[in-house]
C-alpha cells in the first residue's frame, strides 16, 4: 500500500558504504543518502497519522453504534414489558426516533 513512497528498507541503509576520499566521506554523496531518509522519515510520520486518524473515525463510529444498539435493545424491552401488540408500524417510528437521535437529526 505505501510501499512505492517509501524508497529504503532498514537493510538499505544498515549495508550502505560511502565512498572514502582523502578527507573522509564524500559530503555531497552523504547529503544526498541523508535526503533520502529524511523524506523516507516523513513518509512513514505521514502514514502514521493517516492511520491514527482513520483509526480515531472508526473507535467513533463504533461508538455511536454500540449507543445506537443500547438504545434499539431498550425500545425492545420496553415494547415487550408494555403488555400491548406491537404493530411493525410501531417499531419502524421508534426506530426512525432512535436514528434521529444516533445521528443528531432530531427537530
């Protein structure tokens, strides 16, 4: 999924060599490798927070649906202690109540 942004593996780096001049490495060759794993570096911070996000969407929506549930479970018992018939009809207005409520519709 995001293998195509990301352009070094931990190996990659672990087995790169540098180029060995009179003076030490070649500066230039290492600011360019070093270019590389910062980018790398905020492709992987990016994913992270994508991730977070889409996780923090999901842990709400199952929220509001674990309410909506108790609140279908409590419209059940509550027409089955009323002592009545409960037409669908009856069902399908608290249910229709229950959605305006879940999801903040309500007049």
């Amino acid at each position: 999924m995001f293998q195509n942004k990301v352009a070094l593996t931990p190996q990659d780096i672990l087995e790169k060599e540098f180029k060995i001049d009179t003076r030490g490495y070649r500066l230039k060759e290492v600011d360019q490798y070093l270019d590389i794993i910062i980018n790398d570096y905020e492709q992987f911070y990016d994913i992270i927070r994508s991730l977070e996000k889409e996780k923090e969407d999901f842990l709400n929506e199952i929220m509001a649906l674990k309410q909506e549930l108790r609140n279908a479970k409590m419209s059940i018992e509550i027409a089955k202690t009323s002592g009545h018939e409960v037409s669908n009809v009856d069902i399908m207005r608290r249910l229709s109540h229950l959605e305006k409520i879940v999801y903040g519709k309500e007049e």
